[in-house]
C-alpha cells in the first residue's frame, strides 16, 4: 500500500528536483539522521564485501584445498545482518522499500495524503514491537552468556545487538516521517521525488483518463513545500 520504489519506472536521482530542508529543531534532526544513514549506508555496503570475500574464503578452503569451515558462514551472516537492518533507515529516508503501488494512482490525492500517514504509523507500530523485542533477546543473550551452536560458538548479543539497534533507528526514521508528513505534508516527508508506478499506468490503460493520472514530481497532490526561503 506505500507507494515506494519501483525499478520498471526508476530513474536517476542526480536531476531531480531539491528535496525540502525542514526549519528549527525537526530540520537538525532532520540532517543529523540524514547524516547517521550516509555513513551506515556506506559501512553497508563494506559489509557486504566483506561477506562476499568470507564465503569465497570459504569455498576455495572447502572445495580446494579440503579443509574443514567453522567461522566463515556465521561470519558471513552477521556482516549481511548488520548491513540489511543498519541500512534500513536509511533506505526508509529515501522511500526505497518495495512496496505495493497499484492505489496509488487510483486513489485521489487527499486519500493519498492519508494513506502514507497510516501506513507510516503502522510501520512505525511493528518496527517499535521488533526492536523492543530484539532488546529483549540482546539482554538475554548477553546476561546468560549464549552462543551459537557451532564449533566456532560466537556469542549470540552480536547479531541481536545490530538487529535491535538497527531497528530502533528506522522508528526514529519512522517518527521523523510521521512528524514531517503531519507539519508539512507528504512533500516533506520524502516524497518530493517519488516514482509513479503501475498504478498510474493501469489507470491511464484502463480508464482511460489521463487526465486524472498523477504527474509530475509529486503525485500526491499539492503539499506544503517547507523549505526555508
């Protein structure tokens, strides 16, 4: 129901139009998150390098040389662990999830508006539980001393830690959002770029009404733009 990135209609970012800076005390919050997420976007994606290098590691010491593995797969998992969920954020911020667009270009602009709001809180809802529930386990592998069953046995507060630090910083992501969108308008909460997607091409194929079909940067309709002039 989010209307959010679609590869068939993808184009590049570099031309687009300038995305809205928030005033006063949400916009540092604003740029200060924007800030956290380049670096983790960045330390992703050398985890997964990492990762590749470990399981070639792997292969060539396994099938080649017919020596025994015992750190590489578990390695491997918790270097992918950390850059999906740590990512998660800052993939939020540019509204790049898959997501399910087929209402977007059935639904009037107002309902639009909406729409992203509830599927924001919603979100918000679920990613609160998961994190809180990753706490839960964190403290619970840390306090007891548990470690994976394998030969190698690392302790299990890693991977519980990276999940439930990642997700506490998509609810922040999520509550940025959430405040933006009810200030300013959708505009101002990452959609000043979004991608029209199937439910605009159905709607024009089908209907035809082009007339009613969203254009242009923004889809949901005029938003209040909260640059600061």
């Amino acid at each position: 129901m989010s209307h959010g990135f679609d590869a068939a209609t993808a184009i590049p970012d570099a031309k687009g139009a300038e995305e809205p800076r928030l005033p006063g005390l949400l916009g540092l919050f604003d740029r200060a998150l924007r800030g956290i997420n380049r670096v983790i976007l960045g330390l992703g994606g050398l985890c997964l390098v990492g990762a590749c290098l470990v399981l070639s590691h792997s292969v060539v010491v396994r099938y080649l040389l017919k020596e025994p593995t015992d750190w590489q797969d578990e390695m491997a998992v918790f270097l992918i662990v950390g850059a999906t969920f740590f990512s998660a954020a800052g993939v939020q911020a540019k509204r790049g999830h898959v997501a399910i667009e087929a209402l977007t270009g059935l639904l009037s602009p107002t309902i639009n508006r909406i729409r992203l709001l509830f599927v924001d809180i919603v979100s918000l809802a679920f990613c609160a539980f998961f994190a809180w529930k990753s706490w839960t386990l964190d403290h619970e592998a840390w306090i007891d001393g548990q470690t994976s069953q394998s030969t190698w046995g690392p302790p299990l507060w890693i991977p519980y830690t990276l999940m439930a630090a990642g997700m506490s910083l998509l609810c922040l992501q999520f509550v940025l959002q959430i405040a933006e969108a009810a200030l300013y308008g959708p505009r101002a909460a990452g959609w000043a770029k979004p991608k029209i997607g199937i439910g605009a091409d159905v709607n024009t194929d089908m209907q035809g009404a082009p007339g009613v079909t969203p254009r242009g940067p923004d889809p949901m309709g005029r938003t209040v733009d909260a640059r600061v002039k």
